[in-house]
C-alpha cells in the first residue's frame, strides 16, 4: 500500500486557496440519487459546488447500467464538522488514554478532516455509494462512514479482507470518479472530492479553488 496523506498532514493546511466564488447548488435539483442519512444533522447536506456536481453528473454516465450513484453528503457547514471532529478525538482519547494530543490529531483526521481545512466544508466533497436498478445499496466492504477501529480498517479504500463482490464495486466507484478528476481519501472508501487543498496536494495543483465557505447560514440563504 503506497504512503497514505492523512487530512492533519501539515502539507495540506499548506495549499493556497485562491477561492473562485462558484456557488453550491442543490444536488436534489438533478438526476442523481439523494439519501436522507443526514438530515438530522444538517439541512445543508445535499449542496455541493457547481463544478462537483458536473462532474458527478459526468461520472454517473460511466457507471454500469443498472447502477447508480446514491449522495449521502455534500457540504458540512463549519460548525457541525468541528462537532464531528471533537467528539470523534474524544472518542479515541476515551479508548487510548496513553495517547499523546499529537497522535490523537493524525488518529482522528483518518475519520474526520480537521475543521479549518475540510473538504465538507469548502462544498467540495462527496461521500456517497451505489445503488441497484431498485435502489438497494450494494456491497462496499462496510457500512458507510465506518470508522477505522469499527470496521477494523475495511474502511480505508485499498483494505485487504473485504469480499470479492466489494472490492469490484469499490473499482468502479473508483474508475468513474477518477475518470472525471475527483480524487479519493484513502482511509474512507465513500469520500471524494475536487478542488479543495487536498486535492489539489494529490494532483499536484498549484492551488486549491474551493476555500471553506464559513458562514453556517449561508445555505439557508440560498434556498430561503
């Protein structure tokens, strides 16, 4: 397995961003699938930026027939991915008590990007599955938003052990994605994303085009 670059990787936090203002827009609005996993934690899950939503919509074109692409979230306002943060580093302190802040950090940013540089919160990330003709989801290796101690490390995209079945469907997930320039978090086989730091660090892009949008409200604003 090549070096895998973790979200708290200072090299990340080090990508200029040179925001391009392209607006979220509702994903809802198009042809893909939409689940409702998320609902309860925010109202703004189903944004994404314009130019993800692009190529998403490309990608779906390329999946098999008979299969779909289901979108469980889009855009993570700041505020609820710093929640997500902290109660998942809280987690790992309660389960490694001899861990250091500075092996907690790196731990937990295998689950949860840090919030000042999530790709969530930038409208620039996707996680999402597939789905059959009747909408079932099919066999990925484990539940989505597994996390690495759950799930014994079957989350992280290039995980041995996981069935046959899974790890084809965990190729073309892969196939289509990269074919229109998104770029996977190793550690989460669901999570993809296009124009924020760390795909811009994966790519070699001078830039990141995508900046966190911070202000919680401003999805609100939009569909007001």
């Amino acid at each position: 397995m090549s070096e895998i670059i973790l979200m708290s990787d200072p090299r990340v936090a080090a990508v200029p961003v040179h925001e391009c203002d392209e607006p979220l827009v509702d994903v809802r609005k198009g042809p893909l699938l939409v689940d409702l996993r998320k609902q309860d934690d925010s109202d703004a899950y189903f944004y994404l930026r314009e130019g993800v939503l692009e190529r998403l919509l490309r990608a779906q074109a390329l999946v098999p027939a008979g299969l779909r692409f289901l979108v469980v979230e889009g855009y993570r306002p700041p505020g609820l991915q710093r929640r997500y943060f902290e109660q998942y580093a809280a987690r790992l302190r309660a389960e490694q008590p001899g861990w250091t802040e500075e092996q907690i950090r790196p731990a937990a940013s295998r689950f949860v990007s840090p919030p000042e540089i999530a790709p969530h919160s930038a409208g620039a990330a996707v996680d999402l599955t597939l789905v059959d003709a009747d909408g079932c989801e099919l066999d990925l290796g484990t539940a989505m938003n597994a996390t690495p101690e759950d799930s014994a490390g079957a989350c992280y995209t290039d995980a041995t052990g996981i069935s046959t079945q899974a790890r084809i469907h965990r190729e073309i997930l892969g196939r289509v994605l990269t074919a229109v320039g998104l770029v996977n978090y190793p550690t989460e086989w669901w999570h993809w994303s296009f124009g924020d730091r760390y795909w811009a660090l994966a790519t070699g892009a001078a830039r990141a085009c995508y900046g966190l949008i911070r202000q919680d409200a401003h999805v609100a604003a939009m569909s007001g």
